[in-house]
C-alpha cells in the first residue's frame, strides 16, 4: 500500500459528490447483488468500455456520511491483496449514493458453499488463508470488519487462490461507540446480541475473530451451528458450556471435527471477546487436519461461469 493511502487511512476524505444519471454514463448489464444494503451492478463505463461493479446505497435508508466512511475504508484497504480494488469513482444519483469496485468472476464464497455442500477442506483452508491476512492488516491499521462473512468474500480464480474481502459498510475503528441498528445474524458474536437495538455498545476487533470460527464451520458444514449467540439459543448454551469445559460431551454438531479444530473454534469463539486470539494464530492450524472424516467435498468446487 503507498505510503500516501497508509497516512490518510484514518481521515475520512470529504468528496463532493457529482449528481450522475447512471445510463448517460454507464452501460448497465444486470444487477449481481442485492440486500439490505443496496443493490451491485455489472456496467460497462461508456468512455473508457472498461467493466466495473457499481455498489448503489439508497439515500432513504443511508446517511451521507455513512456512505463515505465506506468509500472511503474500501479505497485505502484495497491495495491488499486480498481486499477488493475500489476505485477513486463515487457519485450519487438522484435516489442513490454510488461507487465503482472491480468485478468478480466467480461470485461470492457463500455461492460456493451452498452449491457444494459445503467446500473442500483444503479449498477452505486457501481462503482462510487470505482472509486471515486481510483481516490481520485491517486490525494492524486499528480498523475492524465486522460484517465478515462467506457473502463478502469474492472469488477471482477457480481453484480459490485469489479470493478477496468486500463490503466495508460497517467497518470502524477499534474502540469505536457505535449504535446498533442492523439486525443480527447467525454470525454475529454473543456481545452484538445482547446489545439492544439503538443501545451503544464498543467496537473490537474480536468481533471479527468470532466470526471467523463461524465461517470455517459454515464453509465445512454449509450451516450455522446456532440460529443465534444467545444463551435462549439451546445449541448455543450448550456450545458456552463445552467450551468452557463445564461439561465433557462434545456438541453434536462438532462431533466431526479434530481436537486440532475443536482448540482453534474455543480460542476464536471465546464467549469473551478479551480471550479470543489474534486472527493471525488461525495460520498455525491450517496445516492440521480438521475433519475427522472426508470432507463433504471430494474435489474442488467447480464455480458456475
């Protein structure tokens, strides 16, 4: 990364945005994403005919300076390798605020999972891999995800070997007070659910870290081992009492996992976020075997063109 993107990663750039009519600029091809966020579209920029996906954040639902913190973070975090290139291109249109990113071949990683299954071990493990140096350079600079799951994370090759992070609407400096107004997913780890809607609560990087034991078990498994992080959550509770060793029988759902993964989902999911490791222990597993029998997978995905 330039030393120039590095120094002004924490000051949040005030860009006057042009007011835009997509169609004059852009070719539209179809839309490739959509949620509570907003909606991702393939286009082809009339100018220069280069490809590009353009993130479109309603401005009903989406504060200005909201829409710029994300901008903002997806620039200066894009020249890792393994974070999605976002373009100096933002804009806003009379209902949305936009910003170019380039496009990914071959989908999301949640895609990949649900279409198998399930992933290989060993094609998991490649992810993890880069996901792990994504996240370790994000906490390096004091920033934190918080939204990392299989759906923000692209695939740029076949075999997995490029695969980079995306979607840095929540992120947010470590320490942070934040409000939380998003609902919460299977994801999330146990302090976002106890927080109440619009209550405040700080923002840590073991946030990110918890979610990480959750992909691997999602990407193994193509499921979720509880609806929720709560201890209302039977799943869960009895997950909290396992890993604190208050009882000795393994959770059914991770009865086919090695001790090796058993250690690694304790330490990352760690009902408190102080005694969760740092995201860079995860490489120190990756040459272990984690399922105790094959995985759900044979072979490497093979990813719809």
């Amino acid at each position: 990364m330039s030393s120039k993107r590095l120094c002004s990663i924490h000051k949040i750039r005030e860009v006057q945005l042009p007011l835009v009519e997509i169609h004059d600029q852009y070719e539209v091809i179809k839309e490739i994403g959509s949620g509570d966020y907003g909606k991702v579209m393939l286009a082809i920029h009339r100018d220069t005919e280069s490809q590009v996906a353009l993130k479109a954040v309603p401005k009903v639902t989406t504060p200005v300076k909201d829409f710029l913190i994300e901008f903002h973070y997806s620039y200066f975090l894009s020249p890792h390798n393994n974070i999605l290139d976002t373009y100096d291109v933002a804009f806003e249109t009379p209902e949305h605020y936009v910003f170019a990113q380039e496009v990914a071949p071959y989908g999301d990683v949640w895609q990949a999972i649900e279409r198998g299954g399930g992933l290989d071990e060993a094609d998991l493990k490649i992810v993890v891999k880069q996901i792990a140096s994504a996240l370790e350079f994000m906490h390096s600079k004091g920033l934190v995800h918080r939204d990392m799951r299989a759906e923000n994370m692209l695939i740029f090759s076949e075999d997995f070997s490029r695969v980079k992070l995306t979607d840095f609407g929540l992120t947010r400096r470590t320490d942070t007070m934040v409000k939380k107004r998003t609902r919460s997913l299977p994801t999330c780890p146990p302090e976002i659910w106890e927080a109440v809607h619009l209550e405040g609560y700080t923002v840590e990087i073991g946030s990110d870290v918890w979610q990480m034991g959750m992909f691997i078990f999602a990407g193994l498994l193509a499921r979720f081992p509880w609806e929720k992080a709560d201890i209302t959550d039977t799943r869960f509770s009895e997950y909290v009492q396992w890993q604190k060793r208050k009882i000795t029988r393994t959770p059914k759902d991770f009865r086919r996992f090695t001790p090796r993964l058993h250690r690694l989902f304790r330490r990352l999911m760690d009902p408190k976020p102080s005694k969760r490791y740092e995201i860079k222990e995860v490489y120190k597993y990756l040459n272990d075997k984690w399922l105790i029998c094959r995985s759900p997978r044979a072979t490497t995905t093979v990813l719809a063109r």
